[in-house]
C-alpha cells in the first residue's frame, strides 16, 4: 500500500487528497462557525450598548380639556417630534385632568425643550402660550419625571 494511503475503520482506501480537501472544508465551516458566534455577540452587546443609553422621561401636566380634544408633547428632539405635532407624542388622559406619557428617549442629546399642544378631533392644534419648557437630563439617570404647569415653560 502506498504512504499517501490509509486503512481507516471501515476498511476504505482515502489518499492524501482527500485528507487534504476534508481538512480544509472542517477549517472552512470552522471558521463560518466562529464568524457567525462573533456576529451574533456584536449583535448582543450593541443591543446592550443600546439599552444602556436609553433613557425614560415621564411627562405630566394636569391641564383641563373639552371632549374632543388631546395634549401632545411636541419638542427638539426626534423622539418628540422634532417640532413637528403630527410626529409628537400624544399624552394619556386620567381622571383630575391629569395628562401624562412616557417617552423613550435614545437621542444623547441632554438639554431638550418642548411644549404642549391641544388637539382637536377636527385637526386644529393649540399651542401652549409663553417659552419652551427646558430640561437637562442627567445621563447618569434611567428616567427623569416631569410635572409641569400650562405656560410655565421658561420658570
């Protein structure tokens, strides 16, 4: 029997060529394996890096509506909109005419501005008088609660 031939187990004959071409197509799913682990670690630890930066700001307002109407919180920041009411945030009524929501905000942006704007059933909007509301937001903190007044913006 030639060097480059073995007898395995099962008593066929495999040449060094075929040692060769099976060695290679282990390495080459090998690797497919590795890079497919290390894709999805990537994944997972963007998806955490992502998580970690978000940040909740729970709104509130108590400011007494006719029926019909809606309180949006509209602001700078592209998860209130951007100033645009049609892409704001609109607030959940409860019972004292308390409006409150809670908004995701994954923008590293820490100083946001906003308003309040009232919505009619038929499509007309109200903005709430005076400045911008302001606030900072600490990025150390998971959330941040507001309460605000109508027209206290600027106080």
């Amino acid at each position: 029997m030639a060097e480059s031939q073995k007898l395995p187990h099962n008593n066929r004959i495999i040449t060094e060529e075929h040692r060769l071409r099976t060695r290679r197509l282990y390495e080459k799913r090998l690797h497919e394996r590795k890079l497919r682990i290390y894709e999805e670690a990537l994944d997972e630890a963007l998806k955490r890096e992502k998580l970690s930066t978000i940040r909740n700001i729970f709104f509130c307002i108590k400011y007494e509506t006719s029926f019909g109407q809606d309180l949006t919180v509209v602001g700078n920041i592209p998860e209130l909109g951007n100033w645009d009411i049609k892409q704001g945030v609109k607030m959940i009524w409860s019972p004292g005419n308390l409006w409150t929501i809670k908004v995701e905000i994954f923008s590293k942006i820490e100083n946001i501005e906003y308003k309040y704007v009232i919505s009619e059933n038929y499509g007309s909007h109200k903005w709430e008088p005076g400045q911008n509301h302001k606030v900072q937001i600490n990025m150390e903190k998971k959330s941040t609660n507001l309460r605000d007044a109508w027209g206290g913006g600027g106080l």
